[in-house]
C-alpha cells in the first residue's frame, strides 16, 4: 500500500496525458449514444408498454456497450494515472473480471442482432430458413438469456484467473513450489485465451455468414426493383441498407482483428494492449452504435430533434 500512496499515487507522463484525453473522448462518446439509445427506448417502452424484438436487443447491447465503456475509462485512468494502486487487491482482478463481461455480452449482442437482420430481412425459400424467420421472435429472448448468463460466466472466470496470477505473483518467493504454481498459472491462462479466441472466432464467423447472405439478398431484390423502374424509393432504401451493412462489417472487422491482436501480445509480451489497438477497440462501441441510430428512423428524427433543440438553447444563451 506504501507503493500505491508514494510511488503510484501520481504518476503522469506527456505520453499517459494524450492517451487518457483521446480515450476519455472516445469513452464519453460512446457512454453518451449508447445512454442515448436506452433512454429514447425507455421512453418508448413506458408509452406503449412493450418492446418489439429489435427493441429488446438494441436495449440489451445499449445498456452493454455503455458500462464496458464506463468500466474501460476506470481500468484505463488506473493504469495511466495510478498504475500501481491496481495491484492492490481485488483492484485488478474485479476489473478485468467486469471488463471482460461486458465486452463478452456488447461481441455477442452485436452478433445476435445482426443474424436477427439477416432472418428478418433476406427473402430465401429454404425451408430452416422460412422456420427461422416464423420463430425468431421466440428465440431471440433465449439467446439474450444465453449471452447474459455466458458473459458472466466468462467474467467470473477471468476473475479468478486474474485473482491467480496476482497470487502467483505475491507467493513466488516459494522456491519449491515455484515451477509447479507457474505451470498452474500457465494452463489456466492458455484455458482462457483460448476460450476468449474460440468465442470471438464464432461471433465473428455467424457476422459473416449473415452478412454475406443478406448482401445477397439486398442485391438481388435491387437488381429485380431496377428492372421495373428506374426511380424508386424501395431501391434507395436498399442501397442505403447495404451500405450500413459495410460500414457495420468493417468496423466489426478490424475490431475482430483487435481482439485477436490483443491476445497474441499478451501472450508474446506479457505487456498491456499497445497503444492503437487499444483505441480502435475504444472506438468501436461508440462507432457502431452511431451507425445503429442513423440506420433506424426513429432514433435518427429523435437525435436530430434532440440535437437541434439544443443548438437553439446554445444559440439562445
């Protein structure tokens, strides 16, 4: 405790001061369109009483995104202002632990919400796949169960793997039992990269596939919408949709390639995530949830009226 309150207690560089600028930006962004989300939800749901299936995954990854960015500013202030203090007991470990769930649950979401677009909006005859769009509603509120009992299942286990690696770190003065407590350290943490790895592979592959299929299917629908007439708004829509599920692709994309980068340095370095990955995944969140408001009408008039009335009040004053 001594190193947290002398040596830890303030220690900033020119180098820690841009970093937590340009994150505590990107955080604030995303905490602020992702409580934006909810809110405008929330209110939707006291006026009607009830939430449609796109309502109910939209809630779930809003209310994700915004805690994972919130506990993300925390782990990062900690590291770059007050390193050392995350070393005093159970600081670090019940970070990482919270961070890890709420990333876990904002991959999986993103993930089941766009397989939920695919089913709702591509036109195929095959069978599983009419069955799928007849029964999604149904399912989508198991998956969502599913993915929050996961996520913290998958929390609760990088907790203790964490809480086993500062223990190893405390007690390996041992002699002894050194090479034994390394090697069970070792095996716990190859366990949960490879988990991590294999979730993010999987989340990753079902974005993919539903990608690919609905681009498909959006192409199609184009091509036989443009043979009928030339100027059509329907033909508009579904350029504009198209568009929206590149933009969500590349973006899921490098933030997939982030993830993994961020694995194979650990692993290699033993270090923290470098600098540029880290803020690509910082951005992703507050990223993606923009496009998900200016891809949905009713959330892009409500940001629109919002912000204007605030620019007149900005004005007035």
């Amino acid at each position: 405790m001594e190193a947290c309150t002398s040596q830890g207690k303030f220690n900033v560089t020119t180098y820690n001061a841009v970093a937590m600028a340009i994150i505590t930006l990107q955080t604030f962004a995303g905490m602020w369109i992702n409580a934006f989300i909810v809110s405008v939800l929330c209110v939707s749901w006291v006026k009607k009483r009830s939430f449609n299936t796109n309502e109910k995954i939209l809630l779930l990854l809003g209310c994700s995104r915004f805690w994972y960015s919130c506990i993300t500013w925390v782990f990062t202030f900690l590291e770059n202002i007050y390193p050392l203090c995350l070393y005093v007991s159970p600081t670090l470990q019940t970070l990482f632990g919270i961070q890890s769930l709420f990333n876990f649950s904002n991959l999986w979401v993103s993930a089941f919400l766009f397989v939920f677009y695919c089913i709702k909006i591509a036109n195929f005859r095959n069978t599983f796949f009419i069955y799928l769009k007849v029964r999604i509603d149904k399912i989508v509120p198991w998956l969502m169960l599913a993915s929050v009992l996961l996520s913290l299942s998958y929390g609760i286990y990088v907790f203790e793997v964490m809480d086993e690696v500062v223990c190893e770190k405390i007690n390996c003065t041992t002699p002894g039992n050194f090479r034994k407590q390394r090697m069970g350290i070792n095996e716990y943490i190859f366990t949960l990269f490879f988990l991590s790895g294999f979730s993010y592979a999987i989340a990753f592959i079902a974005v993919i596939c539903s990608a690919l299929l609905l681009l498909f299917s959006l192409w199609k629908h184009k091509c036989k919408m443009q043979t009928k007439s030339a100027k059509n708004v329907s033909v508009d829509a579904h350029i504009k949709a198209v568009k929206s599920i590149i933009s969500f692709l590349l973006i899921y994309s490098i933030n997939f390639v982030c993830l993994i980068l961020s694995l194979v340095y650990r692993v290699k370095e033993g270090s923290g995530v470098p600098y540029f990955i880290s803020l690509l995944q910082h951005a992703f969140p507050s990223v993606h949830s923009i496009i998900l408001v200016f891809s949905n009408p009713k959330l892009e008039k409500i940001l629109l009226r919002t912000l204007s009335c605030a620019k007149c009040k900005i004005c007035k004053n």
